[in-house]
C-alpha cells in the first residue's frame, strides 16, 4: 500500500471540512474520488499535502507516517498535487512553467522536461507558447507535465476536467490512463465527473459533507440513482 488515510479530520479556523476520511491507494493504482461542490474533495488533498493541518488521524505513505512533515518534504517524498484551476503562471512560456516545477531539484532539469514532454506532443508543440494563451485544456495538460516532471510516486489530482472540452478531456484521460498502465505512478483522481472517474479508476470513493468512507460498489457506478444516494443527494 502506497497511501492510507485513517480517521483524518481536518478544520478551517473552528469550521470543520473534513470530518471523517478513510481510503487507501495501492502501488500503480488510480483510486477516484467523487463529490459535489463544496464536500471536501480540495481540503482533503490538500491537507494529504500538507497545506491543510490535519486535527487527528492518520497520513501514511511509502511506509512511514508523513502527519508532521511539511508540505516541502512531502513533496521530496514523492507526493505532487495538480491543484484545481490548474495554477498556471499566465506569463511564462510552457516550458518555463515546466522548469519552476523542477527548480529546487537537483541533476539535469533540461532532462527531466524532455522526458516529461514525452507523454505530451500537444505541449512540445507549445513549448514556447505564454501559459496565458494556452487553452484550458492545454494548461491542464501543463499543470500535468509541470508535476511529472519533479517524479512524484503519488499525483493528486484536483478536478482536471473543471471547465474543460470535451475533446480535450479524452485526451487528458488517455493521457492518464498511458501513465498509469508504465506502472510507476499511483494517482488520486477527485472529480464530479462519474464517465472521466469511471474511465480511469478501478476503484471509487465517495466523499459526501466532509465524510469519505465508502468505496462504491464497482455495479452502482452504472447505476445513477446509486450514485445519487452514494454523493448524499437522495
Ligand atoms: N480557505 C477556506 N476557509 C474556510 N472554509 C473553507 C476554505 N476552503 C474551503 N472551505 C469550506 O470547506 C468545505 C469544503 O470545501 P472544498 O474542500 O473546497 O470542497 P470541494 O473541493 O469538494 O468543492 C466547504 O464548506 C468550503 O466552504
Ligand atoms: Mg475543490
């Protein structure tokens, strides 16, 4: 096992947001997590990377308990975040996005970015292209290739279909899905989007008013009324 999330509780201030979180991911797994606006789906990826303080529970991964470490050295562990709205530097070129993603590593950052580029055609073909011109997709992509690029065990992935195309989120999910299948990388997919979820992950949480413990049974991912009553709207 990867990732295993214990009884994790997170607030903001006194507002709690996270009131129960139980989930795991193992190696090589793309585990989805589904929920409507405003249940928790950002807090808790967030707080996994440690921007959110966790009040109790557990945070292992790779075998050790991460609950202390800050968000930099659970960054040097292996866990990137792709967060929501793709937080793409509108001035910079797409390849100097890719390199603020690398600047604090050591070794051959030119390398990094080209084997990153690998998976990506559309962004080689941008590589000079301002972040801010770039279409939604295409900074998704971005936002994709800027996180592979430091090697992450674990990606976090924060809703990246939000506000999307549709032909372009095909293409995100097969780039997804080729990632996935070298076996290297062990993705967190959260969404509100049950097809780009279904397509991608195996198995699927869902997170319902700050509370994440039921894995949906892989039937009732078929089924809409199921999946209603699983996201806490029936
Ligand atoms: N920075 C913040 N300060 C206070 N409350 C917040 C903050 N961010 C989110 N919340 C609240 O926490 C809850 C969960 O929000 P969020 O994790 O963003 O949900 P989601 O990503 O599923 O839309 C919501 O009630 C939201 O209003
Ligand atoms: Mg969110």
């Amino acid at each position: 096992m990867l990732l295993e999330i214990k009884n994790v509780k997170a607030s903001y201030g006194l507002v709690p947001a996270i009131h129960e979180a139980n989930f795991f991911a193992e190696h090589g797994e793309v585990v989805g997590i589904l929920g409507h606006n405003g249940m928790g789906k950002t807090t808790l990826l967030k707080t996994i990377m440690g921007f959110v303080k966790q009040n109790s529970g557990e945070i292992n991964f790779d075998g050790e308990t991460i609950n202390k470490l800050s968000v930099h050295q659970r960054a040097s562990k292996g866990i990137g975040l792709v967060p929501q709205g793709r937080e793409i530097f509108p001035n910079l070129t797409v390849e100097q996005n890719m390199s603020v993603g690398v600047a604090a590593q050591k070794g051959d950052i030119n390398g990094r970015i080209e084997e990153a580029l690998e998976m990506f055609p559309r962004l080689k073909r941008l590589i000079d292209r301002r972040g801010g011109d770039l279409s939604g997709g295409e900074q998704q992509l971005l936002a994709l290739a800027r996180c592979l690029c430091r090697k992450p065990k674990l990606m976090l992935l924060d809703e990246p279909t939000e506000g999307i195309q549709p032909s372009i989120i095909d293409e995100i999910a097969e780039t997804l899905s080729k990632l996935s299948k070298k076996g290297e990388i062990t993705i967190v997919l959260v969404e509100q989007n049950l097809d780009f979820i279904t397509n991608l992950s195996k198995r699927v949480y869902a997170i319902s008013n700050g509370i994440l413990k039921d894995e949906i049974p892989p039937k009732s991912l078929k089924d809409t009324n199921a999946i209603s009553e699983y996201m806490g709207f029936s």
